[in-house]
C-alpha cells in the first residue's frame, strides 16, 4: 500500500470528511476504490466509499459506507490514508511525493536506505533520505533513475561520482 493523505476534517452534520491527499491529481479517486486508513501504527481499516467529490487540486470530500453521523466520522479525522499501488500504477510515477518510504538502491553504492521526505526545488524534486547516519539529497531526475518499481517500492538510481561522498565528508 502506498500512503496518499490525510483525513483532515469532519463536512456537515452527515459524517461526510474532508480527505486531502498527495497525488497531484484531482480526479483519481473513485466511488470502487477502497480507501485504508491507520487506526494505529501498523493497523489498516478498510473503508468502502459511498461518494467522493473533488474539492480542490489537493482534496476531497468523501462519504463512507456506514459512516452517516458526524460522531463517527471524528474518530476518522488526523488518521492517514492509504491505497493500494495499482490504484495509483498510473500516478505515481508522476509524484515524487508517493515515493516516500521506497527503499533506494544506488548503481555503485549500493542500498542507500528508504526515503524519509521529498521535497520540490524549482522544477527539480529531491529525496531527502539517511545514508550511513548522514542525511542525504539526491536528486529524483531522469538522468539519475534507472527504474522505479511501484509494487516492490523500490528505486535505482545511478548517481553522479562523488554526490554521496560530499554528506560524508561534513
């Protein structure tokens, strides 16, 4: 599963939730998708989606099945959000931001760890990562990645000759 948001806040008296998410795409979501959300730390609920409705770039607003007071849908607010990786096969290899927690494999070093963030500079983006108890910035460009698999949650990157030893020499 990859982690897509974060059920922000409870719409109306209904049980209907406002759902903000990561793939950079409004119109993804549909009524036949299940969306999984963390109770706890490791412990996935699913949820059937009765409507969804886009409410931005960035957000939407969703009524579950058996969720029609606003009561129960609190216990749903803070909780984040997942899917299953073919719902977003498409997507993800658009959005860098879905990409946290794949684990990188470098062409010449190796493992070099999971991805702990992502962050967007300009028009470049760069995964933030911790690489032999530094942290680490490589860049997420199509010179450096060599394939990306969004099953396994994994990436190889060839990156350029001294870009891992310049962390390590700080």
């Amino acid at each position: 599963m990859i982690r897509i948001g974060k059920i922000v806040a409870t719409h109306g008296i209904g049980g209907s939730l406002i759902f903000t998410h990561v793939v950079g795409n409004s119109n993804w979501l549909k009524k036949e998708h299940i969306l999984h959300v963390e109770m706890q730390k490791g412990s996935f609920i699913p949820y059937f989606i009765a409507q969804c409705k886009s409410s931005g770039p960035k957000e939407y607003q969703i009524n579950i099945e058996n969720i029609d007071r606003v009561e129960d849908a609190k216990k749903l607010v803070t909780k984040h959000v997942y899917v299953d990786e073919s719902v977003l096969a498409d997507y993800a290899r658009q959005s860098p931001l879905l990409w946290i927690g794949f684990m990188v494999t470098d062409k010449h070093s190796g493992q070099l760890g999971p991805i702990d963030d992502v962050m967007q500079t300009g028009s470049q983006w760069l995964a933030k990562l911790t690489y032999k108890e530094k942290e680490v910035l490589i860049p997420l460009i199509d010179e450096t990645i060599e394939k990306l698999d969004i099953k396994l949650k994994t990436l190889s990157v060839n990156l350029p000759d001294g870009l891992l030893e310049v962390y390590l020499n700080v």
